[in-house]
C-alpha cells in the first residue's frame, strides 16, 4: 500500500474560467517518494496548470510531511483557513498516514505533528530539522515540554495527559482539550502504537499506550451508559398520584361551592380546614374534569370558580 496520497481538487482557471480538475498530493512520505520530497523542497508540489489555456497557478492546499529517517511530521496549513477546521483536517491526514504504516514503524513521534504555514513553510522546515530524538521515551517528553503554540496537540502529550490524570475533573479537561481522544478509531490506532512501540523495545511506552486505551474504552462505555441514561429520563413520567380525599372533604366541598364570595372564606377556612391543604386544589380539579367529562358544564364551571376564591384569585 503506499504511504503517499493525493486527492481530486475541482478548479475554475482564474484566466479562462474554465474548470478543470488537479490531482493534489496532501501526504508525502519523503522515503517512498523522493522526487515529491523535492518537489516540496523546490515549493512546486502544489503548482497547477489549466489544461485549456496553460495558465500556471499554486492550489492553496494542506500537505502532511513524513520523514522516517528523521523522525518528522510537518503539516502545511492551507492559506486562510480557520484553526479548528485545519487542526481537525491535519488529525485526519495523520491517522491515514499512521494506518498506511506498517505497524513496527507506527512509532509515537507520529502524534509530535509540527504545523507551518503553507508548502512554504514546510519547505522551510524541512532545511532545519532537528536531529532524531533518542527514543520514543524522548519523543514524548519533547513533546510534553515543547511551548510551541504553533504546534498541533500533539498525540503524545495528549496520551500523557490521559494517564495523568487524577481527578474526573482532569479526564474531562483533557478529553476537552482533545476531543479525538474518543473517536473510535483512537482505540485501533493505540493498539498499534503500543505493539510497535513493545517491538521496540519501548515496553514503558506500550504499557503507557496499553493503559490510554483501556481508560479511553471505559471511558466511551461509561458516555454511553450516560447517554442511554439521559435518553432514558427524558420520557415523560406520568404525575404523581394524588391522594384520595379525607371524610371530611364532601361537607367541606359542599359548602365551598356554596360561598358566593371571597368575604366568608376565612371563616369557611376556620371551619373546614381540609380546604386549606395542598391537596385541596388537585381534588377539585379531578372534580372539575369529572363533570365535564359527563358534560355537566354547569357544575364545572362552579368547582372552576370555587378554585379561583380558594387560590384567592377572584372576590
Ligand atoms: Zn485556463
């Protein structure tokens, strides 16, 4: 399978508006393909040409950079375009790398992605890397102490911080801060990160990666779990049953229906005390929703009332 990828751009020719389309590289593996490594250095990996009227231009598109030999990913972020937006593309395009890799070569350095402005700045780059780091203990460590804002999160600082975490609060933190964490395919990607990092020797490493799963594939499941629960209790509950009246309640009831206005209902109040409960205004509603359900609206309309003078709503 090769490592190097390119993708269809649909184009309009800016001199002849006509369109066209151009196969663009967006990941170069400089060991498979030399010559786009050049091409990339000369800054021409990206250069267009209308078929129609032979107009050269430079398609403004993102380039992933790998060089096994030194250990370096860089990643040309497209002219123009919105942080999140290349953040997420370039997590894309290092997940096809890392799954077009054989596995003893799916090394943790491959999180440490180096982001640069456009072709430009990845050709720049590439005359100014750094020397390999030792190990992939290394690796991640520069990882952890790189201050670079210009740098991607890096995989292995997000691992790193996963497995620091102490608290809830910290897991949610992280997770926030890299969300990618939960995809699914994190947890195919960790399995072959650790393997290959045990086929290195790097066994502290591939048990690091081995526990970043295992708290991520809890970590879905308890989502989940969550989720179904949320779903769950957003069903309506029926009401709460109401209490069935006391004995007291038809003498009490009867004379309620029988106040002509708010002027006598302290002493109603004092001599039926049931009418002071909080019950008292669920019962009259189910009174009141009886009777019109046996179309006695005149009744209803006089439980209605006494309601209002008992909520102190009418005189
Ligand atoms: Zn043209």
């Amino acid at each position: 399978m090769s490592i190097s990828f390119n993708q269809a751009y649909d184009l309009v020719c800016p001199t002849c508006n006509r369109p066209f389309t151009a196969d663009t590289w967006v990941i170069v593996d400089a060991e498979e393909r030399p010559d786009l490594a050049l091409a990339v250095r000369e800054i021409t990996l990206h250069d267009t040409v209308c078929p129609h009227c032979g107009q050269t231009g430079m398609l403004s598109a993102p380039l992933l950079y790998h060089d096994r030999t030194a250990r370096a990913v860089v990643f040309g972020v497209p002219r123009d375009m919105p942080e999140a937006e290349w953040r997420e593309l370039a997590q894309g395009l290092l997940w096809m790398l890392i799954g077009a890799l054989p596995r003893p070569q799916q090394l943790p350095y491959l999180g440490e992605v180096q982001a640069e402005d456009g072709l430009a700045g990845v050709a720049a780059a590439l005359g100014q890397l750094r020397p390999v780091p030792l190990s992939a203990i290394d690796a991640i460590g520069d990882a952890l102490g790189s201050d670079d804002p210009d740098e991607l999160p890096p995989l292995a600082e997000a691992i790193m911080e996963l497995l620091d975490a102490k608290s809830s609060a910290d897991l949610d933190r992280v997770l926030n801060a890299y969300p990618f964490l939960l995809d699914a395919a994190m947890d195919e990607g960790l399995a072959g990160l650790a393997e290959a990092a045990t086929d290195q020797g790097e066994f502290e490493i591939g048990q690091a990666f081995e526990r970043a799963r295992i708290v991520l594939t809890q970590l879905r499941q308890t989502l989940d779990r969550a989720a179904a629960q949320q779903a769950a209790t957003t069903q309506p509950t029926p009401a709460e049953p109401v209490a069935p009246p006391p004995a007291s309640w038809s003498a009490a009831r009867r004379a309620l229906l029988a106040l002509e206005d708010s002027a006598g209902l302290a002493d109603l109040l004092a001599a039926h005390p049931v009418l002071a409960e909080s019950s008292a205004d669920s019962w009259l509603a189910e009174d009141e929703q009886s009777l019109r359900d046996t179309g006695d609206l005149g009744q209803a309309q006089l439980v209605a009332e006494a309601r209002a003078l008992l909520r102190g709503e009418r005189g």
